[in-house]
C-alpha cells in the first residue's frame, strides 16, 4: 500500500473522530425556553414596533371627513388594521415561543404610553362612528373588538 493511501486513511479517520465525539458548543436556541422572553432578533421587532405606532398615529391624525370615504378611509382602516394585527399576533405568539417570560415581556412592549393613547383615539373614533368593527377582521378584529368593547357609538361619523 502506498504512503499516501494510509495518509488519506487516517485524516478521514481522525476527521470522522473529531465529528463524533466533539462536544458542540451551546447555541442560543439550545438555551432553556423558560429563562428567555425574545429570540435573537428582538431589536428588529422593537424597531417594528417603533414604527407601526407612527403609522397609526399618522392614521388617527386624518381629518375626520376623510375617514369616511376613497383613499381617506383606506387609509384610515389599513394603518390601524395593521397596528392592531401585529400587536394581537405578537401578544399571542410570544407566550407561545417563551412561555411565562415571553407573555410578561409582550405585555409590557405594547403598554407603554402611546400604545394606550392609541387605543384612546381608537376609542374616540368609534364613538363618534368613523370606525365600524365590520371593516376589520381576524386578529386585528380580534383586539379592536376587546378596545372598543365598552365605548357606547353616540356619533353618526360616516352616517351623515
């Protein structure tokens, strides 16, 4: 047998010995789900956060006559809608992927002062009947619904 055979030989061997009893080293994801609230890319989401509040302020600043009709309203339901959506998905999804950590750390993310000015001025446009639950669906629905709930319409808004 040739020298170079048995050198290839054992580099392979040793090669495969190394894959097989090396110890890997822990990865964040081999963390313990318990112990963290948010994965590796949560300054992405806080960023996102960040500027899904300004889209919906931007929405609950329109003029109150554009709310009701053409681009105006689109506008109006799609920056809310969206808002909406990803707060319910993420209050829902966070406890899922971390469990007790992950829902305290949500819950507290999307409570901070102008998450609860925004539910405010949501209320306040559906009491004065610009905003109608029937223009929203799945999650955003979902929380618009619990937002709203105790907000009596005493407004015509886009009836009249």
């Amino acid at each position: 047998m040739k020298p170079i055979w048995f050198l290839v030989w054992a580099v392979v061997v040793g090669q495969v010995a190394i894959w097989a009893f090396a110890k890997p080293e822990p990865s964040p994801t081999d963390e313990p789900r318990e112990e963290r609230a948010f994965g590796t890319n949560e300054d992405i989401h806080v960023q996102s956060r960040i500027g899904l509040r300004e889209q919906a302020f931007k929405s609950l600043e329109l003029p109150w006559g554009s709310r009701c009709q053409g681009d105006g309203r689109k506008s109006f339901v799609a920056g809310l809608s969206h808002y909406y959506y990803q707060r319910q998905n993420q209050s829902e999804r966070y406890p899922e992927n971390f469990g007790k950590a992950g829902a305290d750390y949500i819950a507290k993310q999307w409570s901070s002062t102008d998450d609860r000015r925004i539910d405010r001025l949501t209320q306040d446009a559906h009491a004065k009947g610009y905003l109608k639950l029937a223009d929203f669906d799945g999650l955003s629905r979902k929380l618009i619904d619990v937002v709203v709930r105790d907000e009596r319409v005493t407004g015509k808004g886009c009836e009249g």
